[in-house]
C-alpha cells in the first residue's frame, strides 16, 4: 500500500512533466521589445541584444565553430573594439600565458638542446592592434598592401603576457621557434621588431620562402613543424592565434589558443 506522500509526489511529478512537455516554453534575455530575436530550436528562442549576440559570436570564433569569416560582423565592431582596447584581452592573453607557463614547468627538460616550442609572431608575439585600430578592428576586408607597409615600420608592440612566457620558457631550458605565415622579404623588418619589443635568443625564426606562396597556412605551418621534428627536436608547446598555427599534423603536445577576434587565416 502507498503512502500519502508518496501519492503526493507522484501526482507533483505528473503536473511538472505536463507543464514541461508543452512547446510554449521560451528563454528570454535582455529586451523583450528587442526584434534581435535568434531561433535556438522548433520551441525555444532567445532574445539577444547585441552585446550577448557579439559575446556568442566571439565563442564560435575562438572555439573555430565559425569556420572560415572574412569580416567582423557590422553590429560587433563596438564590442571587438572595446575588448581588444579594454581589459578582457589582457585577460584572457594572460590566463592562456599561465596556462603554458604551467604546463611547461612539467616537462622534463632533457638537457641534449632537443626540447622545443613554437611561436607564431602576429597576435602572437606581436601585436598589430595599433593598425587595426586604424582599419576598423577586422571589419575592413584584409589590405595586404597597407599591412605590408605597416609591418615594414617595425613597430609593433610586443604582447606583454606572451613576452614573459616567452622568456620564461627560455629560462627553463626550451629552444624557441617563431614560425610566421610573413614572406622571406620580410625577414629584416620582422627580426628588427622582435628586437625591439624585447624578443631574444630564439633558435630560428621560419618564414615564408617561394615554394611556400599559395599553402594554406595550417599546410605550410605542419610541414615547418615536420622539418623541425626531422631535425630531432622534440615539440613540446606550440602557441598560435589561429587555429592554423596549432591544426595540421607534426603537432605540439600542447597548443596553446591566444584570442583574436579581429580575423581569421585558414
């Protein structure tokens, strides 16, 4: 024979999943006099202001949910403006520096010079931000012309978060490669500005060469890594904005994402 309580909680249980089950349930967020209404699936919608819809945007992006993007979306080139010039950059840049830092200090550093890491250079090692603040923070479509005339001034700034995880890596033991999707033309200019934002001592910094014009970066990236590997060394960590930095094959045991919002490279 059943209690009365427990007659009780099963007829509560029936009244829940009844209301439940009905298809009028939505989720709301912000505004409900917004028209940025977003459909989540047949029964559920969501109501996103631009805020919350460039904050979902930005997660697709850094996840590569997004895939191939050319441009910043018109609604959210406020938010990528006040993030990349505000603190969340920092931030985030910063977590994903410790989050190397930690997992360099774990490795057993063998002593034979053969235990490397590999560095992009580009939002990176370097930031372009002061150009893009003047070319609209990634909702201009890319102008190779005027970045090479950016990139040719050899000013750019080193990332603060990724200088200090560079020379701690160095003083743990690591032999550092940059690998950068920049051309060979472009070597001078590129050394002169990793000198003078603070870079040093790297064992070989990889550009492209005239067999390289035309690879896909994630192609061209793995076959350098590859060649490294070939010389013995041994890939430990391997840190990129894109996710063609990391993807490909010859791979790090550890990759590490640093956040760009402002553009995509396959």
């Amino acid at each position: 024979m059943f209690s009365g309580h427990f007659v009780l909680v099963l007829l509560f249980s029936g009244l829940l999943s009844g209301v439940f089950s009905q298809s009028f349930i939505r989720i709301w967020s912000g505004n409900r006099n917004s028209e940025n209404l977003d459909l989540i699936s047949s029964d559920r919608k969501i109501l996103r202001d631009d805020n919350l819809y460039c904050e979902s945007w930005r997660f697709t992006v850094e996840t590569n949910d997004a895939g191939l993007w050319e441009e910043v979306p018109k609604r959210c080139v406020k938010f990528v403006q006040d993030y990349m010039t505000g603190n969340g950059y920092g931030s985030d840049s910063e977590l994903v520096s410790e989050d190397s830092s930690s997992f360099a200090a774990t490795v057993n550093i063998s002593g034979d010079g053969k235990d490397a890491w590999v560095f992009d250079i580009d939002e990176t090692l370097l930031s372009n931000l002061p150009y893009y603040k003047l070319h609209g923070f990634g909702s201009e479509l890319f102008n190779e012309t005027t970045f090479d005339e950016w990139v040719d001034l050899a000013k750019a700034p080193a990332l603060p978060e990724s200088l200090r995880l560079y020379k701690e890596l160095l003083r743990l033991g690591f032999k550092v490669f940059l690998l950068t999707g920049r051309g060979e033309a472009q070597r001078n200019v590129t050394e002169k500005n990793l000198l003078f934002s603070g870079y040093r001592n790297w064992e070989r910094l990889i550009l492209r060469g005239p067999s390289d014009v035309g690879k896909l970066a994630e192609v061209y990236k793995s076959e350098k890594r590859s060649d490294v590997e070939a010389e013995g060394y041994r890939i430990h960590g391997s840190s990129g904005d894109q996710w063609s930095d990391l993807l490909g094959f010859a791979l790090a045991k550890r990759s590490f994402k640093l956040p760009n919002p402002m553009y995509y490279i396959a």
